[in-house]
C-alpha cells in the first residue's frame, strides 16, 4: 500500500519545501471536511492557494501572518 514504509533518500532529495506567510484564511464550504482556504506568500515563488483541516484548533484570525512550512512542487490538485 503506498505511503507505508520508508521511502528511498532520493525521493525526499526531489521534496521542494519552502517558508511561507500566509496573507488570508477563509471557511471553505467546499471542501468535504471542515477546513480553510489559504492564500501562502512565498517569496520569490509567488503566492499559492492551499487548503488545511485545522478548523478544530485554529480560527481563520489565528491563522493570517503565521508562517507555514509547505511543499511547493506538488502538482496541482483539484480538492
């Protein structure tokens, strides 16, 4: 099944993880679980839209300003 086991160093090598602030949350009545839809400033890289089921611990005002560690070269998945 995927996802058990270790995976090889040269999989986590093509891993891009980067810093960045996020600018906006909102409630995202979308989604299928409870979660926020995240505006992320990366810097250099732009800004991204995300998406985080932590609606249990945080409120969307908690969330603008904190910086997240992300990775950004997932391919795009519609949620």
């Amino acid at each position: 099944m995927p996802g058990e086991g270790p995976i090889r160093w040269a999989d986590f090598e093509n891993v891009r993880l980067h810093v960045g602030t996020i600018l906006t949350a909102e409630p995202f009545p979308e989604a299928v679980k409870p979660a926020y839809k995240l505006l992320i400033n990366f810097g250099s890289l732009g800004v991204r839209t995300s998406s985080a089921q932590i609606t249990e611990r945080y409120g969307p005002q908690d969330l603008v300003g904190r910086q997240v560690l992300a990775v950004v070269n997932f391919p795009p998945k519609k949620i």
